[in-house]
C-alpha cells in the first residue's frame, strides 16, 4: 500500500517539519543520511517513516501508479532514483511518497520515499 502527499498546497503535517526550500537537500547523501527518518502524523497514531530513496522523476511517471506490480516498480524506482538505501522492502510494506515541483522543468517532480515502520516494529 502506497500513500502520496504532494508537499506544496497541501495540509498536511509531518514531524518533524519538512523544509520545503530544502527539499531539494534530499539528494545529497550526507543531507539525506542525516535527515531519513520522520514521523507520520494521524489522528489517532504516530508512526515512523524510514525515508530509503530520493529521485528525480516526471509527473506522469509510473512511480505516481495506485497499483502497480510491485517490482516494476521498485526498478524504475532505482533506476531513476538518485539514493537508493537498502532497508528491505517488499509489496506486503506500507509506503509513503512525498512529491514536489522542481525547480529543474515545468513537469520535473522530486519524489521521496518512505516505509511506514509498524509500531512494534520500533525499538
């Protein structure tokens, strides 16, 4: 399962905060590294989000598909994608990709992603 937020115009919090001017940052490896995990926000959980991939990508990719086969996806996810970090995903995980303009071209989208870490699953 896949959840996507589009991070411009959108009301919705994450914590902590991402930093919209910065989001570009994320495809720096040191940045990224420093800056992987987050945390989801609903009205009745908190979870964990362990960011493991940063990509440059259009608006009408194959990455923005509700149902996709799952390993088609993950391979167009790391071919395009500029980190790719090995976490162990698999298409039973909850995922969330957050997406936003670039300032690159008009239809250019940097896209991050994340796995929702289940609560027991948290140390």
């Amino acid at each position: 399962e896949m959840i996507y937020s589009c991070v411009m115009g959108c009301e919705v919090e994450y914590e902590p905060p991402i930093d919209y001017d910065a989001y570009d940052e994320y495809e720096n490896e040191e940045y990224f590294m420093n800056h992987s995990y987050g945390w989801l926000t609903t009205e009745d959980e908190v979870r964990l989000i362990d960011f493991f991939a940063v990509a440059r990508t259009t608006d009408t990719s194959g990455l923005y598909l509700a149902d996709p086969i799952f390993e088609e996806w993950d391979s167009q996810l790391r071919n395009c994608a500029s980190i790719y970090k090995e976490i162990g995903i698999s298409e039973e995980d909850n995922l969330i990709t957050l997406s936003t303009c670039t300032s690159a071209e008009g239809n250019s989208r940097t896209i991050l992603v994340g796995k929702i870490i289940e609560e027991s699953d948290v140390e």
